[in-house]
C-alpha cells in the first residue's frame, strides 16, 4: 500500500502535499461501486413500495428522489468496496498533511458517513433534499469553496469535466478512451488509474464457467442408452448449451441476492459483484439476456425441453430468493437441480430414462446436496459465524450426517439391484463387472461425507470432486468397469 502511494505522488510531481487539496468522487472512484444503485438494491430486497417510490420520484425531481432513497435504506458502509490506489492517494495526502474531501452526486447523508469513517478533514460535498449536485453544479459549488485551479479532482465519468476543467490536477479512474482523449484536451496535469470494471476476466468470474462441468449430465440418459447417433449427439450439445446459458444467468441472480453475505465471507468477497469489480447495473442486463438467450436456443430443440428449462430456470431463482434459507427445501431444490439437468437431456433427446436411473440420481443427488450442507456448516464452526447465511445450525451436524449417509447408501442399493435386473441385461453383456461401479461410488461417496466434515470441502461438492485427484481417478475406474461391462 505504501509502495502504490508513493507511486501515485511521483506521479503527480506534488512533492510535499501539505498545501494540497484532494476532491474525490464517490460513484466508481472512492467506491468502486454505484451508491444509488446498491441502495435501490436493498430497498427492492427489504422495501419494495420505497423501490417504486424512488423511481416515481427519480423522473420529476432527481434530488428529492435520492434523499428519500437514502433516507429509508440502510446500509453498512464499511462492506462496501473501495478503491485501494484512491485510498492510497488519500492516506499520501493526508499523511503529509494535506486537505481531503468528497464531492458527490449522492446524497449527503451517505457521504457524511463514508468521511467520517475515512477520517477525512473536509467536509463532504453532496446531494441534498432541493439540489442534485452533479455537473456544472458540483463545479460551481467547488469554485465557491476553494476557487478555481486550486484543487486536485478524482473522478470517472463525463459528468465530472465541468470538475476537471476547474481543477489544477486531474485524476481519471476510468478504461473508457474517449473519456481520456476529452481529459487530455483540457491540458492539465492528468494522472490515469486503471479501472478493471467490468473486464473480460471479470465477466467470466462472474458466469463462473468451470461450474458448467455440472450440465455435463444431460449427456447421461445419452450415455445410458448407449445412444451415440449424431443427431442425438448434436441435440445433446445444444441442451447443454442451453443449460449453461441458464446456470450463468441464476450465478449472477444469487449474486446480486447475497451481496452482503459474500462481502463477508473470506473466499467469496472476491467474486466481481462483490468486490465491485463488475458494475451491478450492467450485472442486470447480462443475467436477463443469458437467460432470453437460453430461452430462444431451446426453441430449437422439442417444446417439453423448453418447458423443462424455464421450469429450472424459476425453481432456481426461487431457490437463490427464498428456498435455500428453508430447512428441508434448500435440499429438495439442490437435489432438483441436479435431476432437472438429466430429465433435460432426454427430453431434448427423445431417449426415454428408466425409473433406475431418475431413482439412483436422485436419492445419490439429496446425498451430495446434503454434502454441501456440511460443508459449509463446517466452515462456519471453523472460520465464523457470519461466513455462513443457510438455514442449518451447528446442532444439524448429527442429522445432516445421517441424511448424507442414508441418502448415499440407498443410491448404491438402487444400483446393486439394478445390475440384477433385465433392462441391465440387455444393455450390458457382463454386469458382474459393474459391481466394481458400486464398490468405487461406496468409496468415494463417503470419504466425501468425512472430508465435509474436516472442513476441507469448500462450496459444492461436485465442483469439488472435478479439482480432486483422487475423484478424478475414481471417475475412471468406474468407466473402465462400463466399457469392460459393455464388452
């Protein structure tokens, strides 16, 4: 940190800061996030009727609208995420004994908050109940306090160039080029600080693509039927396209819903809606056009796939709203899921599925699902309570574990009595081999259930298994057991 503010200072050649005066912008400068819309975020969780009486507001009267935002909404403002480089630039100022403030579009009352909590010795400059101060209004009021060419200005949009223009140093949070080329134009010192916001790199984090592994299980009932005909091939890949378009779409969704939470959490703060590094306006647009996308893709595949896929699609952010704080339920749903992904894949295909089949995956299913549930109740004994928003408490431990074990046995018991049934016969010339498929998933299922409960299973338990060895080695085992039943 210290290193990134000297940085900073020899960068804007100020030598000693003492006689400085540093303005910083609050939206995507000091916050690497919008306050406005995380409080409109929160209102539309806890306050529906303030959400819509905001934007009723919002188009006659801009300030008066964010004042009563800001009025009825609370939040926590040391969760939210800032900009380590303007902090560094802030603490470099303040540290040799130079003035520092925000000037803000937002509304005082926030404003007030965020200063004080950074111990800055200038009073905020900030929206009030009769002025939006925004533009040439925030220019204006800044040349009445320190008068023109006096101070230095960071900001991040084209709103702030009326600021700029009336600064003797620019600083420029921002990666959009045309804003850059319009700064350079005012010919005063600039100093640009990369913005990640929004990247490449961040919209992938946030679609969270090594989770779509998970939708390989539509290729099952393809697999099950030993059905490799192109067509059916074809048609499998599409549903799985399908799925992943939707599964991206719900991460997003489950995001925005446990902001908070993941703020808090010591893995999750990193995820991009988290820690500000991708914007949540635009974090809305992209869930929306993911899941018409995924809608419009399946249209092309039998209308019961299509049925099934906005079932999924509803049972999902119902899940990610309400179901997964609901004891029980959050089971059923996670076990859903999973079953949806299969029942997909024939649908799509036409290729029936056999009540083995839906039996076995959905009791192995409830077994990992409850997993998962261990998982993190074991995080939240080992690291901290607020770590952890589920249902579930401590005391669970002792049920949970017997549902897991339960649930995974009966899976292998469904199994074992398939191998002795016709529909295995005529599918698999030597089943006695398949007996080694059971041993494997006995194994394998309830060293899962012991790591779980060492704590050293993190987050879902299949995405999990695709990054652990010895799952790996256990996936072909049991292939090799197949392909050696199938000769």
């Amino acid at each position: 940190m210290k290193k990134a503010a000297t940085m900073v200072k020899a960068e804007l050649n100020t030598g000693q800061l003492a006689t400085e005066i540093l303005i910083v912008d609050l939206d995507e400068t000091l916050l690497k996030t919008d306050l406005m819309v995380e409080l409109l975020r929160v209102s539309l969780a806890s306050n529906y009727i303030v959400f819509f009486k905001f934007l009723w507001l919002f188009f006659s009267d801009r300030a008066r609208a964010k004042a009563y935002l800001a009025d009825k909404v609370n939040i926590d403002i040391s969760q939210l995420p800032y900009n380590t480089e303007i902090l560094q630039l802030i603490q470099a100022v303040k540290s040799d004994g130079g003035k520092v403030g925000i000037a803000t579009g937002s509304n005082r009352k926030y404003a007030q908050q965020i200063s004080d909590y950074f111990e800055l010795n200038l009073p905020p400059v900030a929206s009030t109940e009769v002025e939006n101060l925004v533009g040439e209004a925030k220019a204006d009021e800044l040349v009445r306090i320190h008068g023109p060419n006096i101070i230095m200005y960071a900001g991040n949009s084209p709103s702030d160039l009326p600021v700029w223009n009336i600064s003797k140093k620019i600083i420029i949070v921002t990666n959009r080029m045309n804003l850059k080329n319009k700064v350079s134009k005012l010919g005063k010192p600039v100093t640009y600080i990369h913005c990640a916001l929004n990247s490449l790199t961040n919209f992938f984090q946030l679609i969270r693509p090594h989770q779509m592994l998970k939708n390989i299980l539509v290729f099952v009932p393809l697999l099950a039927a030993h059905n490799l005909n192109p067509e059916r091939v074809l048609e499998t890949l599409l549903a799985f396209f399908c799925f992943c378009l939707c599964a991206a779409s719900i991460y997003i969704i489950n995001d925005i819903v446990d902001l908070e939470h993941d703020r808090a959490h010591r893995w999750k703060c990193t995820r991009p809606l988290a820690s500000g590094d991708f914007s949540l306006l635009l974090s809305i647009f992209v869930t929306i056009t993911l899941a018409v996308l995924a809608v419009i893709s399946s249209l092309f595949l039998p209308l019961e796939f299509t049925i099934t896929l906005l079932f999924y699609l509803v049972l999902t952010t119902c899940y990610s709203v309400l179901f997964k704080n609901l004891i029980i339920l959050d089971l059923i749903n996670l076990t859903s899921f999973y079953s949806l992904r299969i029942l997909g894949g024939s649908l799509a295909t036409q290729i029936p599925i056999s009540q083995w089949l839906m039996s076995f995956s959905l009791v192995l299913f409830l077994s990992l699902a409850t997993v998962k549930r261990i998982a993190d109740l074991k995080i939240m004994k080992n690291v901290n309570k607020t770590n952890y928003s589920g249902p579930y408490k401590g005391s669970d431990i002792y049920f949970l574990n017997n549902l897991a074990s339960s649930a995974g046995m009966v899976s292998l018991v469904i199994f074992a009595l398939y191998l002795n049934s016709a529909e295995a016969s005529i599918l698999y010339g030597n089943t006695d081999m398949l007996w080694g498929v059971c041993l494997v998933l006995m194994y394998w299922i309830f060293r899962l259930i012991i790591l779980a409960n060492r704590g050293l299973i993190e987050g879902d338990p299949i995405s999990f298994a695709i990054t652990d060895n010895i799952s790996l080695f256990c996936a072909m085992l049991c292939l090799s057991f197949v392909l050696l039943g199938v000769s």
